[in-house]
C-alpha cells in the first residue's frame, strides 16, 4: 500500500509537471509566486515575497514604479561623501492623488515599499476609522548624508542611501489632520487618530524592511521611520 500511494504521487506529481510545461492549465497569476507583483492587487500569503523579488531586480522595480499613477522621476546615480549617495533612486512629487508636500528622493525598493503602504495600508485605514481619503502625506525628509541619530563615530543611517523615509503625519480630505505627535498617545483613549496611527505603523511593517515610532526611543516621538535595505524591525 505503501509503495502504490508512492507511485500514486509521483504520477500526479509528473501529470501536473506535464500538463503546466504543456499550458494545459496555469495557476491564476496572483496564486503564481512566480507572476510579477501588481501593485493594485488585494495581497495574499505570496505578496510579500513578489514585493521582496521585485525589490532585489532592479530593472523589474524600475518598471513597476515607472507606471505607479504618481509624479515621479528617475535620479541619476550620486555619490555626495563616504558611505553617501543612491542608485536607481527616484524623485517623489506626489503620491497619485496625494500629496507629499515637498518632493523627495527615494531609493526604488523604498518608492515599492512606500506604494504598497499607501494603497493596502493607509488608503482603506482612513476609511475604516474616518469614512474618508487621504489629502496628504506629511513627511520630514529622506535623503541625507549623516550618520544615525547624527552621531559622530555612528554608522551611516539609512537616510544616507535614500532608503528612509520620515512621516510626521497625515491630512484628511475633509482637512482633517492627524499627527504623529500629538495623536499618537495611548489606545486606551479610545482616539480615532491614536488607531488610525497604530494602523499605519503596523501595517508599514509589512511592506518597509525597519519601522520605528514614538514607542521605539524619544527620537522617535514624532515621526515613523520607515527603511528598506537593513534588518527586519517592527518597534
């Protein structure tokens, strides 16, 4: 019995083989790990890994942010100092229909990881918690040449690469607005703005590489900072 369920597999195992070499059938392109990330698509179990493949292909992310419905603009590479500079980085002037204030540069992982988070984190956030669409983006700037925290004898941050971002807050279409600082405070309030915020942060988490927030250190009371390109962190 043993060894007819083995011969069993194996043939399933060779028909299936057969039949997707043949084009006898084909797996819908968001069950297929295979298929290229869409932006727009409801995420499942296989997004964050086409996220990450798009991310580490340069010329894939280049054609994903290049037809992402925003103002932005390839950079030409730069070095401005040791462990300073970008390459394939782009100019972010608006979001699609929201804004970001004044334009800022991104690296290209960074400008994938920043559209997942708007489209399948803070996009349906502001509906649940205020029946309404974000206007703006507000934000403290991305590229710099300095080193974290701006310590002298401190490793380069990641602000030094282009692949950081800090979000100081949100406008509302109603002009509503919600800010990091002031709204964060404690979920036990029961403040639409703190929830709203708990959202945004954790659901950055699934796309940005490092998030950190007003729960990480004081540095952080009034902004997120989102990253891609370093370890795995939530705080």
């Amino acid at each position: 019995m043993k060894h007819f369920r083995l011969v069993l597999l194996v043939t399933i195992m060779a028909v299936a083989a057969l039949g997707w070499q043949q084009g006898w059938w084909r797996l819908p392109d968001r069950h297929n790990p295979f298929a290229p990330l869409v932006v727009d698509e409801v995420p499942n179990w296989l997004t964050g890994f086409k996220l990450a493949r798009a991310q580490r292909d340069p010329e894939r992310c280049a054609q994903l942010v290049g037809v992402l419905p925003w103002r932005v603009e390839p950079l030409p590479d730069r070095r401005t100092g040791e462990g300073c500079g970008f390459t394939q980085a782009w100019r972010v002037s608006t979001m699609g229909e929201v804004g970001v204030g004044e334009a800022f540069s991104l690296s290209c992982p960074s400008v994938l990881a920043l559209a997942m988070w708007q489209r399948h984190t803070l996009a349906p956030a502001a509906q649940r918690h205020f029946g309404d669409s974000l206007q703006r983006v507000q934000h403290v700037g991305s590229y710099a040449c300095r080193n974290v925290y701006g310590r002298e004898g401190a490793a380069r941050s990641r602000h030094a690469t282009a692949e950081a971002l800090d979000v100081i807050g949100f406008m509302l279409r109603s002009g509503r607005r919600v800010g990091v600082k002031r709204d964060w405070g404690n979920l036990d309030s029961a403040s639409v703005e703190a929830a709203f915020l708990r959202d945004a942060h954790d659901g950055a988490c699934r796309w940005f590489h490092g998030v950190l927030g007003p729960d990480y250190n004081a540095a952080h009371r009034d902004h997120f900072h989102l990253e891609t390109g370093g370890w795995r962190t939530c705080r």
